[in-house]
C-alpha cells in the first residue's frame, strides 16, 4: 500500500475510546504520545531505535528496551533487536536500566521490579540436528539461534529461564519457506499473575503458555491460521487474542485477521478480518488491544496504521505514523510494532496530559 496521507485519518466521536496513544516509530529515537487528534501531547527520548516498543507503568513512568550497540550482539540485524531496558519517569530520567545484547522483540516489567524478556542464543548442537523444516542451507555460520525466556531480579539476577531448545523441537518444524536461521522466534512474553507466560513462536505458528514450574507448555495452540502471529494476550474473560499476520497465507490472497480464542476448546470465538480482506495485511511486527469500551486498536505495523475497531468491525478512529525510517535494508518506511490506549484518568496517565 502506498502511503498517501499520514496523521489522524479518521474519528467517529460517538463510536471511539477517548483516551492518548502511546507509539514508538520503529526507526525514530522516539516514543510518542498522541490525544485523540492524532496531536503528540508528550514525548520521550530514547538512547536507541526501538527495540519493539515502550509501555507506560501504572506509576506513569515508561519502560522500554531500545536497540543496544556494544560488541556483544546477535549475529544479525532487525528482528526487533533491542538490549537496553530501562524504567524513565516522565521527564526521561532513567530510574533503572539492565542490558542483556541478546534481548529482542518483547520486555515487560512486573510489578515486584522484575523484568521478563525474550533473548537468543545459539542452541546446542545436539538440539540444532533435531530442527525440522525450513529452507535447506540457510543455516548461520555459528549454528541455529534459538530463544529464551528470561526473568531478571532488579539487580539483574536470573530468577527463572526457558529455552526453546527444551521444546520436543521435531513436533514443530519450521515453515518451509522460511530460512533456518532461527528455530522458533519468539516475538512475545506475556506475563500470567501465577508466573506463567505466554509466548509467540512465529517460525512455527506457535503460542503457547509456558509452566513455570514444568517448563512444559500448559496450552497450545499451532495453527497455519496464525500465519507468524505476534502479541498474544489474555483478555479478562480467559480469552487469547492474537494478531494473525497471514504471511503465507492458505486462505488464498495475503491478509492479516485479529482472532480471540477460547482456550477451553481452541475455538474461534470473535475475529476481525477487513473488507475486502487484502486491505488488512501485515506480514510483520503489529499487535492488537481490547480496549476498555469493547473496542479493539490495532496496530498494522507494515504501513504504520494504528485503528480502533467496534466489536462489529466498524471503524472508529485510524491514524497513520508519519515518522520513517531507514528500516532494515535502508528502505524509508514507517513500522511500528505495537501501540496502546489510555485513558486521561488511568493511573498511567493520572492528569499529567488533557484530551
């Protein structure tokens, strides 16, 4: 899609969720937050290009992780990399920061100060020859990179740790399309209050929770639908949504879906899918949120549009990002990988900013 017109598109007042709109342009130093206007109301600086996004906490400071340049990185550009977290107040002031090079793609800050992360490593060996699937000879010089899920104390201790190489790896083979450079991609960690966690594994059109105590997967879902899904999260009511990219999709033409399901049956029970479907299509990046009001925000990260849907699908609000970046390969594009609502009396917000 070529981008004609950037800024706020779109706003039906009597169908959209006032509140302001947290962003991070993927190839800008900057997170921003707009008013319902499509305005920037308050920025904050960040040491590096994004990696992946920042979130306000409920105390109204941010935390993000943005891309770290110190010798002891992954093999690779891209992929959300980051390695630099931190806790800033609304001024910027950096409260706290931990570094881990490896860090990429999703960091969450839990309320006792910890912080949970997704990393890569290369796998062992033994592990490496059990991967199925992918493109024949794509494999890095160094060996196959997995994953892992980290949770560090505010000192930086590891308190617990998962790695995808402690998976029955021959159950998920790697799309055949895709090259064999990484095992399974985790692009999410969504924290659960018993220490479970939830993950995205877009190499194998995964999500799945994590036992914390078993290290085995608890729930499950593998399905070509998801299409490498990013952002799974439980919702209030014991649902999972997730945003389905489509990337290869079987479905015919290329396109994007938001899917919630029922994780008792593996049912999906509500979706949001464009029309025509190939006007929603994201093969990267993006994420969703199931706003407060019943409305979803969506972020379709490839074209930088961040919209908020009714339960019906209707439009309410739409905003395209109008801050570009070299991107990976040095194209100008404007990604941006995810994008929250909230509203002007949440504790995150708390009166600091008016609509």
């Amino acid at each position: 899609m070529r981008i004609l017109q950037t800024g706020l598109t779109y706003k039906d007042d009597a169908k959209a969720t006032p509140g302001f709109t947290l962003f991070s342009p993927l190839w800008t130093k900057k997170t921003y937050l707009l008013n319902m206007e499509g305005e920037p109301v308050h920025d904050w600086d960040l040491p590096g290009t994004p990696g992946g996004y920042a979130r306000l906490l409920p105390n109204g400071n941010l935390f993000y992780a943005a891309q770290w340049d110190g010798d002891d990185v992954p093999p690779f550009k891209g992929g959300a990399q980051g390695g630099i977290m931190r806790e800033v107040d609304w001024d910027g002031n950096v409260l706290t920061e931990f570094i881990d090079g490896w860090q990429h793609h999703d960091a969450r800050k839990l309320a006792n100060g910890n912080i949970v992360y997704a990393g890569w490593d290369v796998m062992p060996e033994d592990a490496q020859k059990r991967v199925q699937g992918g493109r024949p000879g794509t494999e890095p010089p160094g060996g196959i990179i997995g994953d892992y899920v980290r949770e560090v104390d505010s000192d930086g201790n590891t308190v617990w740790e998962w790695h995808t190489y402690e998976m029955d790896i021959e159950k998920y083979p790697i799309h055949p399309l895709v090259p064999r450079r990484v095992f399974a991609w985790c692009n999410t960690t969504f924290p659960l209050e018993n220490g479970d966690v939830l993950i995205s594994l877009r190499q194998i059109n995964t999500i799945a929770i994590i036992d914390r105590q078993t290290k085995k997967f608890r729930w499950e879902f593998t399905d070509m639908i998801l299409g490498g899904q990013h952002d799974p999260q439980v919702l209030p009511n014991g649902n999972v949504i997730v945003f389905a990219n489509g990337m290869n999709s079987y479905e015919g033409h290329p396109h994007s879906l938001i899917l919630e399901i029922d994780p008792k049956t593996n049912e999906i029970v509500w979706q949001y899918r464009a029309q025509p479907r190939t006007d929603f299509y994201s093969h990267h990046i993006s994420g969703q949120e199931r706003l407060w009001t019943g409305n979803t925000l969506i972020c379709e990260g490839r074209n930088g549009r961040l919209f908020e849907v009714t339960p019906d699908g209707e439009l309410a609000w739409e905003f395209i990002n109008p801050h570009r970046g070299p991107g990976i390969d040095g194209d100008n594009v404007n990604w941006v990988f995810r994008a929250f609502r909230y509203a002007e009396d949440s504790p995150e917000i708390a009166g600091r900013v008016k609509l």
